[in-house]
C-alpha cells in the first residue's frame, strides 16, 4: 500500500511537472508550436485527472469493505466491540490528563 502510494505521489509529481514545463514552453513559443505544447500539457493533465481518479475510486471501494468488516465484526461481537471503545477512551482519557 505505502509503496503504491509513494509511486502514484511520485508519478503526479512527474505529470504535473511535465505540463509545466510543457505550458510555459508554450507561453515563450508562438504559432502551430504553442498549440501543440499546449496540447500536450492538456493531455497530460487528463492523464493525471484519470489515475486520480480511478486512485479515488480504488480508496472508496476499500474504505467501504473495511467499514463493512468492522459493521460486521461489530454485530458479531458486540461486547469486544464495547469493551475495545471503553479501553480506547480510557487510554485516551489518561492521555489528554497527563496535559
């Protein structure tokens, strides 16, 4: 996951600095050029749009089968569930009142 993570940050970075560049070729060139670079940049940053968001989608769809799991596990096991939440707001507590 970290590793997936690092790369798509690193892949944007790359896309994003390439249509940059790519933009600011174009401000300095004139005619048939400019349009192309722009073009370019253009597609560029589609490109970057799509992997964003199929990122996006990939993050929700994971989101809802943990938020899935921990309803079921919940319903399953209602008392460990109460029992985790009472531990977490007692460590909590002791935590915000050494503060």
């Amino acid at each position: 996951m970290d590793d997936s993570k690092d790369k798509l940050f690193s892949d944007m970075k790359i896309v994003l600095s390439d249509a940059e560049d790519l933009l600011k070729a174009a401000a300095s060139s004139s005619g048939e050029r400019a349009v192309e670079l722009r073009e370019k940049a253009l597609v560029s940053l589609r490109r970057a749009r799509e992997v964003m968001q199929d990122t996006q989608y990939a993050v929700v769809e994971r989101s809802k089968a943990a938020a899935r799991a921990t309803d079921d596990y919940v319903h399953d096991h209602p008392w460990r569930a109460v029992g985790i939440a009472a531990a977490a707001g007692f460590l909590l507590g002791l935590i915000l009142n050494r503060r």
